[in-house]
C-alpha cells in the first residue's frame, strides 16, 4: 500500500515568488554599490536624461511607491521603451494585490510582445501554482527552465509542482537538477523533500 504524503499549499515563498525583470543597469542598491546616485531625495524624482522611462518605473518601483511605478510602466508601455519588460512588472504588481486575472493579462500581452520571456513564463508558473493549476504551472516552469536552465528557482517550484500533482519520480529529478545548480547550504530542505518523495 502506497504511503501518502500531504503537501501544503502555503503562498509562494519571497525566495521563490515574482522575479521581476531588471534591465543592465540594475536596482537603486545595486546602483548604489558601484558609486551611482539614489536619484530619489525625501521620495521625489530627479529625472536625468540618461534615465528611461522603464528604468525610472524601476526605481520607483523598488522605492515602494508602486501607485508611480504602475504608472511609469503604462508610459513605458505606449512609448515602447521595453514594453514586454514593462507589461511582465505590471504582472507582479497586480499579482501582489491578489488581481489574478489582471495579473494573467498583462503577463500574456508580455508574452505577445516576447514570446521566449524567462520572467513572464515563470511568474505565470508560480501564479498558476498559487491558484492550484499545477498543468499550467509545470507549462511555464518547463518553459522557463528551457529559456533559462541554469536560474534553481525554476526548478525547485518545478519540482513542488510535479509532487503537488503526485508526478513523484519528475518531481524527484526536477529537485535533484535545482540541488545541482545551488550551494551545500540550500540543500537541507531539498534533501528532506526528496527523501520524502523517494519513500512513496
């Protein structure tokens, strides 16, 4: 008789969750590490010419003031400065607020713009992990991991999802390529979860 093991389904981890699109430039502390100025002084922008309107959504959007970022990334959008990056961060937005459908749209019109977007395939795989449709969630993790085979994060939820969908033996290899591509330290909790899924 076949032991069964409850999995719960407990929201997406902050290691695991939205991967927000970054451009070369980076975030405000990684700008700052490499002796670049915090353009925000008491939260008001100081717009220089080097700055795009998706770069100034950014930095907005990692000062917290998501109401200016949301609307950089509109403009970003119709100015058609990274306009699937734009439409991909908009996504997490709504999908932090819990607006799933909004989330959905604007991560599918990214994907319209890119087809082969990393960060849309794997915020909608961990969307649709989060509401339960773990066949959509292991589509865009797939997809993801084929753009981007080397980013462990796409694997390890890669690995839940397939365990959550009782596809132990997919779910154990899934877990064992995300054990592959991190340090000694991550892999406590993997080899718990492998042992686990081994013993079913």
């Amino acid at each position: 008789m076949a032991k069964i093991i409850q999995f719960k389904v407990n929201p997406v981890p902050e290691k695991f969750g939205p991967q927000p699109v970054r451009n070369k430039r980076g975030n405000v502390k990684e700008l700052e590490k490499h002796g670049q100025l915090n353009l925000f002084t008491g939260g008001k922008v100081v717009r220089l010419n080097q700055l795009s309107i998706f770069e100034e959504a950014l930095m907005l959007d990692d000062q917290g003031d998501k109401a200016s970022a949301r609307l950089h990334y509109l403009k970003a959008i119709e100015e058609l400065d990274s306009p699937a990056d734009a439409y991909c961060n908009l996504g997490i937005l709504e999908f932090k607020e819990g607006q799933i459908t909004k989330a959905i749209d604007f991560f599918t019109r990214c994907l319209k713009e890119e087809p082969r977007h990393f960060e849309a395939h794997y915020n909608l795989a961990n969307l649709y992990a989060e509401v339960g449709n773990f066949a959509l969630a292991k589509v865009h993790y797939s997809v993801s991991i084929e753009i981007e085979p080397t980013f462990p994060n796409s694997h390890f939820n890669l690995g839940l999802t397939l365990a959550m969908n009782k596809e132990f033996t997919e779910a154990i290899e899934a877990l064992k390529h995300y054990r592959q591509l991190t340090p000694k330290s991550d892999h406590t909790q993997v080899d718990d979860l492998i042992l686990k899924l081994q013993s079913t």
